[in-house]
C-alpha cells in the first residue's frame, strides 16, 4: 500500500533572542491511507510544531523550516510554491486545533466559516455548500443544523464547537486530518465523545488522522500506530500494541507509568517523571533525556543514540533497549 | 435594538439637562456680560441708564431661574432665542455654519479613513519591512503635524505650483458655495482644508488599525482561516478586519464629533465661517444665548455619535447585543 504522507528528516527551528531552538530536529515518519497515528510527548517536545509543519504553517519569522522533505501523495509540500500549497491546505489535509474556544472567527457565522472553505476549494455554489454544510453538522451530530448555521461561535460551548471543526475538517473530504490535541481543552466527558466521534468519522471516510496528544491513555484506543518524541526528536515508535505492552525506551515507560491504567497495577501509585524537559536552546550532547532517565549509564551522553528496531516495526533511540524487558521495568 | 435605541436617547435627557445648567452657570460665572462690551468694548462713553437699557432689552436683568427657564423652555416651543450680539435668530446663525462644518467634517473623515484603512493595513502585514517603516513614517508626521500649518503650506504651495504650470496663481475660493449650488466650486474650496485635518486625523487611525490588526493576525482563528488554504486577501478583507475595527471606528467618530466644533485655526487659515470660528465669537462677545445653543449642538453631537459607534459594535462583533 503506497504512503500517504512520508515525513523525512524534518528539522523546524526557531530563532529567539536566547538562540536557536531545533522544536523539530530531524523527525522521519509515514502515515498510510486511512490510518490513525499518535505523536505522543509533553509539552515544548516538538510534536505540536512538527504537525504545524506539515502544512507549512509555522508563523516565519521566527520559525523556520530548514531541512527535510514532506511527501504527500508522493509530492514534496515543502517545494510548492503558496498557491499550491493553499490547494493542499484545508482540501487534501485539514487540521483541527487544540483551542475549540478561540479557532472559530467570532464575527463569521458558522456557516460561512463551513462554506467558504468549500466554495473556495471544491467551486461549489452558495446553495450547494449549504446544504452540504446542514449534512455536516448532522454528521458531527449537532442538532437543528439548519438554525444552528446561522449561529455564531459564541452560541456554541467547547464541545459544540469542536464539533464544528471537525466538520469543517471533514468539508472538502481530505485524505488526511491533522489534530493537535483536540480534546486538551475540552472536559473528560465530552474529550472521549469527540474522540469517538473523530474516529468513527475517518474510518467511516476512510481519511487518515494524525492524532497529537501528551495523553497515553488517549492513545491506546484510538490509534493503530504510536510516535512518541522528546526534544524534538522521536524517541519510540510501534504499534499501539508494542508501545502498551513493551515498551522500550525510558521516556515512553515513564509517561506509562505516569497515567493511570485499568488494565495492569490496579491500585499501584502513579510515577512521575522527575526534572523537567531540557531547554531546547542548550540541549546537552547525546541523548536529551539522560539527565532524567534512571537507567542511564556513561556511554549515553556521548552520541545521540540513533533509532534502531526493537521487535517487528518498533523503533527505540536507548541505547539499553534491549535490555528494557518487562521484568526490568517492573523492579523499577 | 430599536428598544435599546429609544432607551439611549431618553437616556441623553438628563445628559442634556446637565449640560445645559452647566453652561448657563459658567457663561454667567464669568465676569462681564455682552452690554459691557458692545458700550465699552469700543472705548466710547455710556452710563448706567444705558447699560440697564440694553441688558432690560436683551433679558439680563430678569432673575437666574427665569432666564434658566426662557433657555430650557425654548426647546418645547422651538424658539432657540436671538444673538445677543447680532440680534438674529440663533438658528439661522448656526444653520449656515453648520452646514459648512458638516460637510468639511465629513470629507475630512473620508479622507482619513481612505488613508488610514489601507494604509494600516498594509503597514501591518508588512511588518517590520521598509513600508511598513515608510507607512510610520508618514503617520507620525501627520501627528507631530500641525493642520494650520499645513493649510498655510497647502495654500501657498498651490499658489507656486499653478504660477509655475499655467502662468496664473490659482489658491481655494474664499466664499463658502453651498454643494447644491455649485458642487465644483464647493469641492474647489473645501477638498484643501478636508485633506489637511483628514491627514492629521489620519495618523491615530492608521497607527490603530495596524496595531489591531497586528493583534488579530495573531489569533488562533486567523491560523484555522490559514489552515483553511484561504488566499491572503480573504483572510485579512473577511477574517480579520472585521475583527480589529472596534478601536478603529471608536476613535474615527470621536474625532469626527471633534471636528463639529473643534476646527478654530483650520478655519481660520482657509477663512472659513465654520462652528469653531463662531464658537469662538461667542465666547468672546459673551453673547450667552448663542454659546449655550452651540454648546447644546456639540452635546447633542457627541451623544448621537457614541449611539452610532454602540450600534456599529453590534454591527460589527454579533457577540455585542443590547436589550
């Protein structure tokens, strides 16, 4: 099956006053048709950056995007010139974003918000994208389309208003979606009604979804494959499975045991990841995240330790990866 | 809205009833009043007898609360009183005067806001580049500025220019034309002293639209309109000008109520009869009728343009309703 989206060595910087900081620093990945990926991390790892990336909507200056390449469909996005990649943008991959509250243009109606982006890519009439816009919101289930379209942002709460983004995702029938932490803002309750709906919709549609959340338990089940990155780099990847199960590498143990689970330990205490994450700015040499790991021995600060296979399709950057079994983690 | 609208205007009653009392008892406040000046103020002799005369003729005499009473109760029956200094009605001294302001406050608003809009808003999505730097340039002149001075330069370069082009030294018609009559002439005359004031106005204007619209630019629907692959243009006309014109428009009518009655030099250097050159002649002459009659006016100026900036909010951000 041919990859819809192929990220290569994507490096993505920032330059500030207090120097450089690599937000993304050399991430490669592939998305298949129809899948749904997570990148997984803590905040300021990169992830939000690098989905931001993918349609080239870093704010520059002072981002910048200074190597790698983007396939999509086969085409390198990071070449097209902005008409072309306005094409892209909305059309064949829609984003939805982390602020449900304030993504939505105050002063425009919902339905001119759901429309023009349909008029604007597919050519469709006034009439046209009305109706299709009605049939949107059914689908996202908000009730009394027809009324509610001539509605404002404010008359939506939180929920109710993600629920549009995603039918303005939805809109053009794109062949990816890109969402960065689409339920960070919103209450648990409603979080889990957005995710299922966010998944039942893509596979109903067969359109694939990058899923960016600092949430493992978000993670598990709504994606099919799992990248978690720290510092800008991905440190761990595999299928949901491999990553649940076995993982193997420090951080991803870490954010592991730092979110409650059903399915093992009941009653165990939560473990914390101690320290912080490093400034990007002075990342110290070799791997990032040596100054928090507690399996860190003397050969780690001297390379950034490469991403290197672990079982079939799962990838770790530890150095020690091999010896991370479970019997290990589990005297931790 | 019409509601809301009904409430605001009942609601400038008392606004009004204030600013009447408060102008009837400064004017009186001051020492001297119009007979004094119009007997002495030429240096000529006149006794008491006289003085009494003219102030028994022009209502001076009577107590405070009835002379209160003649200048409130004339608006129920809408006789405005007569000039003390000129005898005429105050209506009709206003009304010509009025007219002229109107119209130059108008076209100067419409000159800065075809200056300031687009020039803020280029300003701001070039940021920080040459134009943008230009665009600063051009309206922190326009503040530091003076607009008589720049009238006079107006004045005196269209007097070189058209000597040096076709032979003859053209400057602005001195009469004020009414538009209806003669609309050439009319523009000939006021379009100078409209882009002198619209240029100064200007300045706070296109520095306000670019800031706001630096700000909206910011915002996170600004990025979904983005997202979208919406063309530049569609996301500064439809996604964020409507956003970043509140603070716009407030100050654009503020200083449009300004002009009403504010413009003393401009007037003078295009030797204009505007409200700011009566209002001045008012004061001086202490005629009392006329002054409160033009003090009301820019009252009644001010409240009608804060209404119009309240109903353009609601216009322009639907979150903003009034009931």
């Amino acid at each position: 099956m041919p990859k819809l989206l192929e990220v290569e060595d994507l490096r993505t910087q920032f330059y500030t006053t207090e120097g450089v900081v690599k937000a993304v620093d050399g991430i490669t990945y592939s998305v298949d048709e129809g899948e749904t990926v997570a990148i997984v991390g803590e905040s300021g790892c990169g992830k939000s950056v690098g989905a931001m990336s993918v349609l080239r909507l870093i704010p520059n200056p002072p981002g910048q995007i200074v190597g790698g390449q983007i396939r999509f469909q086969g085409r390198d996005l990071l070449t097209l010139d902005d008409a072309e990649i306005r094409k892209v943008r909305g059309h064949k991959i829609a984003m939805v974003f982390q602020e449900p509250m304030t993504s939505l243009n105050p002063v425009l109606s919902i339905g001119t918000q759901l429309t023009e982006t349909m008029m604007h890519h597919l050519g469709t009439t006034q009439q046209e994208a009305d109706r299709r816009a009605v049939e949107l919101l059914g689908m996202v289930g908000i009730g009394e389309p027809e009324r509610r379209l001539k509605q404002y942002p404010h008359h939506f709460s939180g929920g109710m208003r993600q629920r549009v983004m995603i039918a303005l995702a939805l809109s053009c029938e794109p062949r990816l979606i890109i969402a960065d932490e689409p339920t960070t803002a919103l209450d648990v309750t409603i979080q889990a009604q957005i995710l299922e709906l966010m998944r039942d919709l893509t596979k109903r549609m067969g359109v694939a979804l990058i899923i960016i959340t600092h949430n493992l338990g978000v993670v598990a089940r709504y994606a099919e494959r799992v990248i978690v990155m720290y510092a800008g780099k991905i440190v761990e990847t595999g299928t949901s499975e491999q990553i649940y199960h076995n993982p193997r590498h420090p951080y991803t143990i870490g954010l592991l045991n730092s979110v409650p689970r059903m399915d093992l330990h009941r009653g165990k205490r939560l473990v914390p990841i101690e320290g912080q994450p490093p400034d990007l700015t002075r990342l110290p040499p070799g791997c990032a995240y040596r100054p928090r790991c507690r399996w860190a021995i003397a050969d780690c600060d001297r390379a950034v330790p490469p991403l290197a296979e672990v079982a079939d399709g799962q990838l770790s950057a530890c150095l020690r990866r091999a010896e991370l079994d479970a019997s290990m983690r589990d005297a931790s | 809205m019409s509601k809301y609208i009904l409430h605001r205007l009942l609601l400038t009653i008392p606004t009004l009833f204030g600013a009447a009392l408060l102008v009837f008892l400064l004017m009186r406040a001051v020492p001297g009043d119009v007979c004094e000046i119009r007997l002495f103020g030429t240096g000529l002799y006149a006794d008491q007898e006289q003085l009494d005369q003219c102030r028994d003729k022009l209502g001076l005499n009577k107590p405070m609360p009835l002379q209160f009473w003649d200048f409130v109760s004339g608006y129920f029956t809408g006789d405005l009183g007569e000039s003390m200094w000129t005898g005429k009605p105050v209506a009709e001294e206003i009304g010509l005067r009025f007219q002229l302001s109107m119209q130059l406050a108008i076209m100067a608003t419409a000159v800065a806001v075809i200056i300031a809009i687009p020039l803020g808003i280029i300003s701001a999505v070039k940021q920080n580049t040459w134009i943008d730097y230009l665009v600063r340039a051009f309206s922190i002149a326009g503040i530091a500025i003076p607009s008589f001075w720049l009238g006079i330069v107006i004045i005196l370069g269209l007097l070189i220019i058209t000597q040096a082009w076709f032979g003859i030294p053209w400057m602005p018609p001195i009469e004020y034309v009414s538009p209806f009559e003669d609309p050439m002439e009319n523009l000939a005359q006021l379009i100078w002293p409209a882009v002198a004031t619209g240029y100064r106005y200007s300045a706070v204007a296109t520095r306000m639209t670019r800031s706001a619209l630096l700000e909206v630019l910011r915002e996170d629907y600004v990025r979904t309109a983005r997202a979208k692959g919406l063309l530049e243009k569609v996301i500064i006309n439809r996604h964020a000008l409507k956003n970043s014109l509140l603070p716009v428009v407030t100050i654009i009518a503020l200083e449009f109520a300004f002009l009403m009655g504010g413009l003393v030099v401009t007037e003078q250097v295009f030797n204009l009869n505007g409200l700011g050159k009566l209002f001045v002649e008012a004061v001086l002459q202490h005629d009392f009728t006329l002054t409160q009659q033009l003090v009301m006016l820019v009252v009644v100026i001010f409240v009608l343009t804060n209404l119009f900036i309240d109903i353009m909010y609601a216009w322009l951000d639907p979150r903003i309703r009034y009931s």
